[in-house]
C-alpha cells in the first residue's frame, strides 16, 4: 500500500474530527493547507486509528502533522487528528527534502 493518497475526491470533515483539531489547535482550513503544500505521506502505525500521515507546511509556515483515513474505494479522505511536528517528525520533513 502507498502511502501518498492518490486520486482524492472529496476530504470530509464533521463535528468529530472538526472538535478534534480544535482541541489541538489546528484549523480544517490548516489541514487543506498541508495537504495543498506537497506534505510528506506515510503510512501510520498499525495500532492507530488513522492509515496515513502527512507532515507539511501550512501557507502561514507552521508545520503539522495531520492523521487520516485514507479509504481508497471512495476516494475519500478524512482527517481525524492533527498537531504541530514533533521534532523526530520535522526532521523526517526536512530529509524528505520538502523544506
């Protein structure tokens, strides 16, 4: 499985997840913002409710992380979470190259 969503048609947001980034601090308009900007995809851990990762820049600069479900049947993605880059995250942002 590749981490990079392709082909996304629709990202949704509701209440959960809306309430969920509010709680950190992060904004749904931020979270399009990172995945505007070329983040860095990953696959999330396993054992987390998310199945990607993406580290990237908002336009403002600050650098997130954002966790999703990525259902590739629909095409569509849902972000559940999000946070400012911990250092081990920024620094795999920065060798990706993506700085």
């Amino acid at each position: 499985m590749h981490p990079r969503p392709e082909s996304v048609v629709r990202i949704t947001f509701d209440e959960a997840n809306e309430r969920e980034l509010i709680r950190h601090r992060v904004t749904p308009g931020e979270v399009i913002e990172v995945f505007d900007n070329d983040p860095l995809w990953r696959t999330n851990r396993r054992d987390r409710a998310g199945n990607r990762q993406a580290i990237g820049r908002t336009y403002g600069g600050r650098l997130l992380t954002v966790v999703a479900i990525w259902d590739a049947s629909t095409r569509v993605l849902r972000p559940i979470t999000a946070w400012e880059a911990s250092p081990a995250e920024r620094t795999s942002y920065v060798n990706s190259g993506r700085v």
